[in-house]
C-alpha cells in the first residue's frame, strides 16, 4: 500500500462530503508519487474544500471507520492497486473496452 494512501482515502471522502470528490480524486491520481500528508492538505486548499470542515473531519472517527472497513475489503479480496475492477468477484485483467465486455459476456 502506497505510505499516503490512507490519508488520500480519507481526503477522498472528506472531499465527497464537500461534493468534491472527482476534483480531488483526480488531483491526488495526478500527483501519486508527491502525495504526503501536507500535500494532501494543500490539494484539498487547491481544489476549494473548506478547510476548517476538512481539518475537523480529515481524523473523525466515521471517516477513520470507513477507511479501515474498505481496507478489510481490499485485503480481503487481494486487492493490489486502485483503480481495480472487478466483474462478480473475477478481477478483470484486461481492462480495455473489449476485454471487460468480453469477461461480462461470459460471466
């Protein structure tokens, strides 16, 4: 697991509360190799989330409690990386058009 993934997962789901959750998912997708706790916060600044709620929230325990529910499922199902796809519990492994439509076809 990446060392700033759980603080992502947890800006992730601060940012959808704040209906900004493509915003930020794409901002921290974008700089995945500089992703750090300070970094993470100044994504969220930068993509206009109110950053008094994003400091309340960002360590609250249902945040906290999702993140961890979502990494016994990942561990779980051996999920690797994000993004991940998965077609009635198969991973997909060849994820372009033709290969998902293909796995869909035959499940």
């Amino acid at each position: 697991m990446h060392k700033a993934a759980r603080q992502a997962a947890k800006a992730v789901l601060v940012a959808e509360r704040q209906d900004k959750y493509s915003e930020m998912s794409k901002i921290l997708f974008k700089n995945m190799k500089k992703l750090n706790n300070r970094s993470i916060r100044e994504y969220a600044q930068e993509i206009g989330l109110d950053m008094k709620r994003y400091d309340k929230e960002i360590n609250s325990p249902d945040i906290r409690k999702i993140v961890e529910q979502d990494t016994a499922l990942a561990r779980r199902i051996k999920v690797r990386s994000v993004p991940s796809i998965y077609i009635n519990g198969k991973k997909a492994k060849n994820r372009t058009l033709v290969g998902l439509e293909k796995m869909i076809m035959e499940e």
